[in-house]
C-alpha cells in the first residue's frame, strides 16, 4: 500500500516536472538580462568591478555621464561646470528642482555629503577621489565646488564615475558601508537614475523597474530582470531555450563561436575596455636590459595566439592604449612588430644569447583570476617564446592571492596581467604602470624620472591636442623601454533574441538599459 | 532507555575533540597557504600602506597562537566571526548553501540505496550466475568512474544530445527562488507554495546531479547488501522458512533483506566521507550552488572564517550522521548494550 | 611452433587454468587487473615511441579535429593530439599514485606500529587524530594541502598521500594489538628480545600481508583523489601532461559538442583505477576472503 503511494505520488511529480516550464516573469515589457557577473556591494563607496558599477549607471546618476552607447561626457545631474584658471577648482552647477523619492531635494549638500562619505569610508574605489580631490565646498544650493590637489584635466571622466555619484543621504548610512539594499532606509535602492531597484537577490535575480522621479527620458521597457548565472555554459543554453532576452559577460570562446553562427539569435560587438599585456620585472637580471625586454615582445605573435585560445576572438593588441580611444596608435607593430623572431634573435645575440646559450626565464600566469584560458594562454607564448630557438621558458602559475605577493616580492620576471580601466582616459592605460609608483604597486618596478615629468605634465595639460601628441610621444617610447608589451584587446559580445532592440555598447562599458525594447523579429 | 540517553551524551561529547583536530589543522594549513585573504582581494594597484592597514584591521598581523586562540574562544560561544573578504557573517553564508547540498546528498544517497540495495539482494539471490557475476562488476566498474566525469558524460548524452534534462543550477532561467524560497530545500519550499511549476523545474534539475552522485556510490552498496545477504541466506531460519513453503521472493526480499540492512546500515555511517566528497565534485560539474562550490571558492579568496566554518560543518554532519546511524543500530538491536 | 616451445608455454597455461578453477571468478578478477596496469605501465614506459606526436606541440593537426585519421583521439583547441596527451598523461597519475601510496603506507605502518605496540597516552592521541582525520572527508583536506603546497608534481603526491595515511594506521595498529598478546610474542618477550626485535621479527611481518591489498585498493583511490584535484585546478602545472587537467580544460567545450576532449581522459582515469581495483579485489578474495566484508 505504501509503496504504491509513493509510486503514485513519484508519477505525479514526474508529469508535473515535465510542463513546460512557463516562466513567472511574463514577456512583453520585461526583458530578461543573463550575466555570469556578480554584484559585490550596493555602495558607491565601495563597490569597485564593472558589473556593480553598470547597475549603479543606471540606478544612479553623476553630475556628469556618457550617453548610451558613446564616449564623449555630457551634463547628468550637473546642467554645466566652470574650471578655474589654475585648474584646480571644479564648479558644477546643478540641475534645478530635482528630488528623490522620499522628497529629499537634491542640493549641493548632497553632493558634498556624498563624497565627503567616500572620503571618510575609504572602501577600495575611495582613492580615485581621495588622490585627486582636496575638498568639496558648497557654494550656495545649486552651486558646488570641487578644490583639486593638482590640476588634472582629465577630471571630468573622474566625476563621471561611480564613486563620484550623489547619494540620498537620507537612506544610506552615513558612517557604514553597505552591501545589501535591505540595509537601505526603506528597504529600496533608488536614486535620481531612470531606473529602481525593486527586488535584490544576490547571485540570483536584480530586478529593476522605470523610476517616476527621473527627470530625464523614460526607459522603453518596464523592467529589466538580471539573471545571474553560476556559469556560462547554463547562460548559452538558456538563451537557445529563449528563456533570457540577452546575454552580457562572459560566455565561453566555443559558446561564443557557435552563437555567431546561430540564426536563432543576434550578435552585438564592440571593442571593450580591457587589455591583456605581458609584465616585465625591469628590477633585477635579466630584464632590467631593455633590450631582452624588447626582443621577448618581438616574439609575441598575436593573432596565432587568439586563433588557438579564444578560437580567433578578441583582437590584437600593438598599445597599452586601446583601440578606439583618443591618441591611440598601433605603435608596437612597427618596432618591435609581432612574431618577428628574426629581430628577437639578433636582439638576444647582440646580448650574448644565441641557440646554445639560450634566455633562460620563467613565465607566470595565475589560473583562475582571469578565467579559465589562462592556462591555454601561456602554453602558446611558451611555444612561441621557444620555438625562436634563443629562448627556454618555463611556465609557473599561482593563485591570485599569491601572485598578488609574488609581484611585490619580486619573484616572477615575466608575468601575464589584464586591465580594466577606473576612469576612460589614456592616463590610466599608461602612468599606471610605468609611472615609479603605479609601477611598483604592479611589480614591474620600471622607474624613470623623465617618463614621471611626462606623466605629470600630460595629467595637468588641458589642451586636448597637446596632450594627444604628448600620448602619441609616450607609446612611441613604450616601444623602446617595454616595461609591459601588449597582447590583445577584449571585444564585448552580447547575444540577443532576434526581437531584442536597442542594446548599445561603448568602449566605456557604460551599458544602459534604458534604450533596450522589443520590437519585431 | 536511560543507557541509551547516556550512551547519546558521550558520544556527542566525544564529536567535540574530533571537530577540534580537524579545525586545528585547518587553521594551521590555511596560514601556511601562501597568500592571504588581503591580497587575494586586491587588484591591481593597492599602495602597500594600505594593505597594512587592512591587515591589521582583520588581525592578521597578530602572532598566529593568539588568532588560534582567539577563534577557539569565539567558537566556543558558537561565533563563526565575519568573512574576511565579504561584509557577510559565516553562518549567514553556510545556511545559504547548506540546503543544496543536503537535498543533493539527500537524493543521492537515496538512489545509492535502492539500486544498491536491490542489486545486491538480486546478486546474492541468483548468486554465482551471470547475473551475479553482471552485477558484481557494475558494482566495481561503477566505484572506478570519477564521479565528476560521470556527470559530464550525463550532461553529455541527457543534457546537450537528448536536452531531456538541464545540465546546471537549481531552477532555470525563469524560476526565481526568491518567490518560494523559506527553508531554502526548493523541494519543500514549491510545494509549501503549491507551486508546481517550480516544484516540477526544481525536480527536473536535481535528476541529473543526484543520479551522478547516487550511481557513483551505489557500487559500494551493491557490494556490501551482497555479501551480507549471502550471509544470512545461509542462515537456519531461512532454511527453515523455504521449508515451511514460504514464496521464494517474499524470503528473499522481505526476511532475508530486513536481517541484512543493519550491518548496511553500520556502512551507510562510515560512507558519509565519500558521499560529501562525491558532492563537491558533483557540485562543481553542475554548477550546484552548494558547501562545495562555497568551500573551493573562498579556498582561492583565501577567506579563512569561511573555510574554517565550513569544515566544522562538514565535521558535524559527518558525526552527526554516525551517531544518528549508532543509535537507530541501538534502537533496532537490542542485543547491542552500551 | 616446435615441441619445446609449446612445453614451455604448457606450464604457465596449466597454472592459470588451475587457479582459476580453484578460485573461479575472483581468479579472473585479478588477472583482468593486473592486465590493465601492465598495459598502462606499458603506456606510461615506452611514450614516445607509442605517442604519435610531442603531447606539447600545438601544430599536431587542425584545431578540434574529432576522432579519426591520424589522430586516434582528436585534437584540441591548441591543436595538440590528444592520444598523445594520454600516452604521455599516464606517467603523471601514475607516478603521484603509486608513490603517494608508498609514501602514506610507510607512515601509516610506521605510526600504526609504533601506537599499536607502545599504547598508553601515545597511542590514545595519536589514534584519537588519526580517526578524526579518517572520518573527515579526504578530498576536502587534500583540496587544503593541494592549495598550501602549490603546484606540482610532488606536491600534489604529498597533499594525496598524507590523508590515507590513517587508512594504514588504524589496519596495521589493530593488528599489532592483536598480535602482541600472542603466545609466540610473549615468549620472545621473555626471552628477552627488544621491542625493535619483536616489531621487526614477529609483528611486521604479519602485518604486511594484509597491507598489500590495501596497498592495491589505495592506489586505486589516490588516481581518482589527484584526478579531481587536477580537475578543480589545484595541483599541477601546464607544463606537465594530466589527464584531469585536459578533463578539466575540455569541459568548456562540450556544449559545442566537442565530447572526445572530455570523454577519453575521464574514461582511462576510470580504467587505471579499475585496474587497481580489480587486483586489489582478486587478491583480497584470495588471500583473506573475509577483509573485504568487514
């Protein structure tokens, strides 16, 4: 009797099980976003990695912001802003009558309030105001002040970022950081975005609706559902099955390469903002030699490498400055160029290496911090590196948390690192690893009192065709020091539905829901 | 009665030196992993003063026998401190990936134990025929397959060839637990919540990580039932039974098998290790939001409140399921006095 | 064939068919076994005149090949051949699970000795860690110990063999235990021969039959243990050929329908520990019919 109970009941759950499964989030105006990202903490003073960032972009909103799908800065909360004359001083003027939901108005108190709680918390992104900015005065309601500690022309972009958004302070804490929206006021997160946030389930699901108090442009859709996958594999069927609308970061090489060719879906490319170099330690033998640092970039052969690897995704790299912003030029290729293992053989003769005295050295790479490929990464530049004849390499890898204390150590010559920008300026593609200090902190350890003036006089220029040429002049000399060579750039990939419409994305990984509707097929 | 509530009390006295040992060289294994939970979370530029800073806001620059000695005591107010790396409380991430793993060990071991069990009291009833010799080496074929191979070779054929069932997650894409979600077992909570379309997603995606956790140790349990079945086939009151004229099947399968499922009980207690073993890997082929997948994950951030918590955990469950299996062998033999 | 020939092969054959009708099919179970080791040892010795290619190279063939034409097994992303990768993946798991077995086996019997004879307060702590490390899940402390030690050939055998050693201490303690009361011991006792004498002469080698199954069956968990600890990425470098990293490595790409990458690594994982497991089996039925049933 029993038994067949349980037989009966075991039928029951299996058709049960076996209906198609009707999703709880109905079609229409909502669209389902797949990601294999996770939000870190819901906390502008804190939050510190694009994915947390992209959910602020569009839940908050800064004095200044980029446009959906663009690069160029333009007024956000702030209607325009006044640079003194020693470009020290930043005054924003403000956007009248704007209010949050509680009817908290937004005035320059906020503003101040909000960086003033940045500065205070220092959390992991607190530096990017901290070592620009002295203080923040109010200057009347809608009038505030930045005071610089040394002029920096590229401050706007500074301001456009998250840890420069104004917050409610009515609902965040002044004195705590936060991590969940329940530890909000109110239980919610919203701000003065179009967007709020109206269910928050960590690595689970982000649900976002239009926000009534935004001032600007209403959204096309009526929510964005954030799925978050645990991996990529489980993102690329469930968007064959339909049950997503897009996905956005990261799918794997073969999942990418087999969705290009799927007439069931869309393929949206960009160029992104992360690049992948290799590190030299120019502290110490071998590589403090300039021009064994240059004969090992020489043997690089980049497109061969993205064939194996990402089976001919992304896209090679020959500048620490991407592709796609100002001042950008493909410096590397004309010296040392790329799989020239002619130019890497005479440079390592010249030194007193040859194919019986080869360049003995260890290459390192960390296996899981920049996902799985890695390991496929740096077995093909140890083939290349080997196969000029001139070279013996022996690859070595660590977890991050060690190689993190292996750069500061000194431990690893040569060494394979990626980049995400915080700001959308060549400074931070360049001063960041050959300046002394941003060097060091890298273990690159690469130090040079002329490249720092360089660094220094670029960062305070204003005029944009001065500096243009000053970036042009320091990618030039990148080619003859190397104390880093670039490898390749990322290309953004999001896979839609065919009727998913208006998904735009920018080098500046700036992604705004706003825009996306459904349209027809 | 008294004996028995007595015999309860040592025996989870006697747990607490275990979990002790193991939590000691845990910790001692952790400090000496190259790496620490400050590093692993920084990226590229930290100025090394900050990093200091942070070091000794965790207290990682005290002498290692007083952060020992420190946690000890914590523990012993049942305190599992704060991540080192999250602003989270241990115990609030344990009790958000415990329910996975238990509903997966749970019907894992539940499959191990029918087809196990059934399998061996087949074997042994038609012992030494093809059958029983068929049976005897799936048994050892079975416990030879990585568990985590065996699923992806399911995830392979049923998944990806025949997309019967999917290969990943709890639910799918369009099945939210937080609209169910209370106990954080999906089974209960669906039908709690009669619903059943989720109840049927959830189902459908326990199918395949729990039959490649349950395949891979049913060959242990085919082995263990035959050989304990073949023991008390031998026995009088068997003969004595198949004399009087009772069917061949109810003997076999309802006498012979209730005789034989203590000392299969006994194994089941000292398999648990495997079975927690199993479901790491398992959880780490299906993308089971689990202990495991918690455990690997936080082993790389080098978060080692998290990881101390949760070995005392798996350290609890494993005694916990001993002393559970010693006292249903106390209940139901009362030959066994203590 | 000629007549001394065949007289010379009669014998060997006369001896298997006869231990087989003495031990029926346990007798068989061995000699499966032992024929699967020796053919992957067999792999693991002549590599490179078995591999067709250098299991490194990454222009072996066209990238993702499926099985078939000269390359047995396919290729993989860094078009590398695969059944190359296998001959040569052999050495790898098969050296860090012998001689993680051969290294926890010495300690174990070493300590099981040791605690067993000596007792008192030794033995109690000595026991009393060993069995919360037996109970404990092994792969979760050899995840631990993989992770402190780093990557490595070495490495990874010591993470392996330092969680079975209590599997031989509990064996080889019991014993001890066992054998010191007997009669023949305490007689040498009373002869007064020294503990070294009566460890060495008289409990030892008692001790080391039974081990010797353990032994086998060991080796046979210490495959799958470094098996997964390569395929969670814990344990070896790129530059060293193993089957659970190119398990691992090839599980992306199986969704795309690319299965040989996946299949033929797992599946000789599976068969090596078959092999161990059938011969520790054979020989358990053989010598102690009742170990296994314990």
């Amino acid at each position: 009797m029993r038994v067949r109970n349980i037989i009966v009941f075991s039928l029951v759950a299996l058709c049960l099980a076996f209906i198609p499964t009707v999703g709880s989030a109905a079609k229409g105006d909502t669209i389902v976003y797949g990601t294999t990202e996770k939000v870190s903490d819901m906390d502008t003073a804190k939050a510190y990695d694009f994915h947390t960032w992209e959910i602020f972009y569009n839940v908050y909103q800064g004095l200044l912001r980029y446009p959906a799908g663009k690069t160029n800065i333009v007024p956000g909360l702030a209607e325009s802003y006044a640079i003194s004359k020693d470009g020290k001083e930043y005054t924003f003027k403000l956007r009248k009558g704007l209010k949050f939901t509680d009817g908290t108005a937004f005035d320059a108190g906020v503003v101040k309030w909000s960086i003033d709680r940045v500065m205070e918390l220092k959390g992991d992104p607190a530096w990017l105001v901290t070592d620009f900015v002295d203080k923040v005065e109010v200057v009347d309601p809608l009038h505030v002040k930045f005071i610089l500690k040394n002029p920096v022309s590229y401050f706007p972009s500074l301001v456009a970022s998250v840890p420069y958004y104004p917050l409610n302070p009515n609902i965040y804490p002044k004195d705590k950081l936060v991590r969940d929206p329940s530890e909000l006021k109110g239980g919610n997160m919203v701000g003065l975005g179009p967007y709020k946030v109206v269910s928050f389930k960590r690595d689970e699901e982000v649900v976002l609706e239009a926000n009534p108090m935004f001032y600007g442009e209403k959204p096309k859709n009526k929510r964005i559902v954030i799925r978050y996958f645990a991996d990529a594999t489980t993102m690329r069927l469930a968007l064959e099955k339909g049950e997503i609308d897009f996905a956005f970061k990261s799918l794997n090489p073969a999942d990418i390469k087999d969705l290009q060719k799927s007439t069931k879906v869309q393929t949206i490319m960009a160029q992104g903002p992360y690049i992948r170099y290799l590190c030299f330690r120019c502290a110490g033998k071998p590589f403090d030699d300039k021009v064994l640092r240059q004969a090992v970039a020489a043997a690089i052969s980049r497109k061969p490498m993205l064939d194996k690897v990402y089976l001919g995704q992304n896209a090679p790299l020959y500048s620490m400055v991407p592709m796609g912003m100002w001042s950008h030029e493909d410096s590397f290729k004309t010296y040392p160029g790329d799989g020239n293992i002619a130019l890497a053989k005479k440079l390592l003769k010249s030194k007193g290496y040859d194919e019986k005295n080869k360049l003995t050295f260890e290459l390192w790479y960390t296996p899981s911090h920049y996902g799985d490929s890695e390991v496929d990464m740096a077995a093909v530049l140890k083939q290349q590196f080997d196969a000029t004849g001139v070279m013996n390499v022996e690859v070595k890898s660590a977890e991050w948390a060690t190689y993190r204390d292996n750069w500061t150590n000194k431990v690893m010559p040569v060494f394979l690192l990626g980049w995400y920008p915080d700001y959308i300026d060549p400074d931070n593609y360049t001063a960041a690893f050959a300046g002394t200090e941003g060097s060091r902190g890298m273990g690159i350890f690469f130090s040079d009192p002329k490249w720092d003036t360089m660094f220094n006089d670029a960062q305070k220029e204003t005029d944009m065709k001065k500096r243009t040429a000053m970036y042009k002049k320091i990618q030039k000399m990148w080619t003859d020091e190397v104390p880093t060579a670039p490898i390749y750039q990322g290309t953004l990939y999001v896979f839609a539905q065919k009727d998913v419409k208006g998904i735009l994305l920018s080098p500046t990984l700036q992604f705004n829901y706003g825009p996306i509707y459904r349209g027809a097929k | 009665m008294r004996n028995l509530v007595r015999y309860i009390i040592s025996r989870t006295l006697m747990t607490i030196p275990m979990v002790l040992i193991l939590l000691t060289i845990i910790f001692v294994v952790l400090r000496l992993m190259p790496g620490d939970p400050v590093s692993a979370m920084l990226g590229g530029h930290a100025p090394e003063k900050v990093i200091e800073q942070k070091r000794e806001q965790l207290g990682l620059n005290r002498p290692m026998y007083i952060q020992y000695a420190d946690y000890i005591w914590k523990v012993c107010h049942l305190d599992l401190g704060e991540s080192m790396v999250l602003q989270q409380e241990v115990t609030e991430a344990i009790s958000d990936k415990l329910p996975a793993t238990i509903e997966l060990t749970t019907f894992g071991m539940l499959i191990t134990l029918v087809l196990g069990i059934f399998l061996g009291a087949y074997a042994a009833d038609k012992r030494r025929t093809m059958r029983d010799s068929a049976i005897r080496l799936y048994g050892i074929v079975v416990y030879c397959i990585p568990v985590y191979w065996l699923g992806l070779m399911l995830q392979l054929v049923f998944g990806i060839w025949l997309d019967w069932f999917p290969i990943a997650g709890r639910t799918g894409a369009r099945i939210f637990p937080s609209d169910f979600e209370n106990t954080g077992f999906y089974l209960i909570d669906t039908l709690l919540m009669r619903d059943w379309t989720a109840f049927g997603d959830v189902l459908l995606h326990l199918v395949l990580p729990a039959f490649t956790l349950g395949l891979t140790l049913s060959g242990i349990f085919v082995r263990l039932t035959r050989a304990n079945m073949l023991d008390v086939l031998k026995a009088d009151y068997i003969l004595a039974a198949e004399s009087r004229g009772i069917g061949h099947g109810t003997i076999v399968y309802r006498h012979a098998l209730k005789n034989a499922f203590i000392p299969i009980l006994t194994m089941m207690g000292l398999q648990v290790a495997l079975l927690m073993a199993g479901a790491i890997l398992t959880e780490t082929t299906f993308s089971w939001p689990g202990m495991g997948r918690l455990l690997l994950e936080r082993i790389y951030l080098r978060d080692y409140p998290t990881i101390q918590g949760v070995i005392i955990v798996f350290a609890l469950m494993v005694a916990f399921i001993s002393l559970l299996v010693d006292i249903i062998y106390a209940i139901v033999d009362p030959r066994i006095r203590y | 064939m000629n007549y001394s020939m065949a007289r010379g092969l009669a014998r060997p054959i006369r001896f298997f068919a006869g231990m087989g009708r003495k031990y029926g099919v346990e007798w068989w179970i061995l000699c499966v076994g032992a024929l699967i080791i020796i053919a992957i040892l067999a792999m693991a010795f002549f590599s490179p005149f078995i591999a067709p290619f250098d299991p490194y190279r990454q222009d072996a063939g066209p990238q993702l090949a499926a099985p078939g034409g000269p390359y047995l097994m396919g290729t993989d992303n860094l078009q590398r051949d695969v059944w190359s990768r296998i001959v040569f993946g052999s050495q790898t798991i098969l050296r860090v699970s012998v001689l993680a077995a051969v290294i926890s086996s010495f300690f174990g019997i070493l300590l099981g000795l040791i605690s067993g004879y000596a007792g008192g307060a030794v033995d109690r702590s000595l026991s009393l860690v060993m069995d919360a490390v037996y109970v404990f899940p092994g792969l979760i402390l050899a995840i631990a110990l993989a992770a402190m030690f780093g990557p490595g050939v070495l490495n990874i055998t010591f993470a392996v063999a330092v969680i079975y050693i209590p599997t031989y201490f509990r064996l080889v303690r019991g014993q001890t235990l066992a054998i010191k009361q007997e009669l023949y011991v305490e007689a040498a006792r009373a002869i007064g021969a020294g503990s070294f004498t009566i460890l060495g002469k008289y409990i030892f080698p008692n001790v080391i039959a039974t081990t010797v199954v353990v032994f086998t069956l060991n080796v046979a968990d210490a495959i799958m243990i470094e098996a997964a600890l390569t395929y969670l990425g814990l344990g070896l470098p790129p530059s060293i050929v193993d089957w659970g990293m190119d398990l691992a490595m090839g599980k992306k790409y199986l969704p795309s329908g690319v299965w040989w990458l996946v299949t033929f690594p797992g599946m000789m994982i599976s068969l090596l520990a078959l092999g161990f497991t059938m011969l520790g089996e054979g020989l358990a039925e053989i010598l102690n019919p009742r170990l296994l049933e314990r």
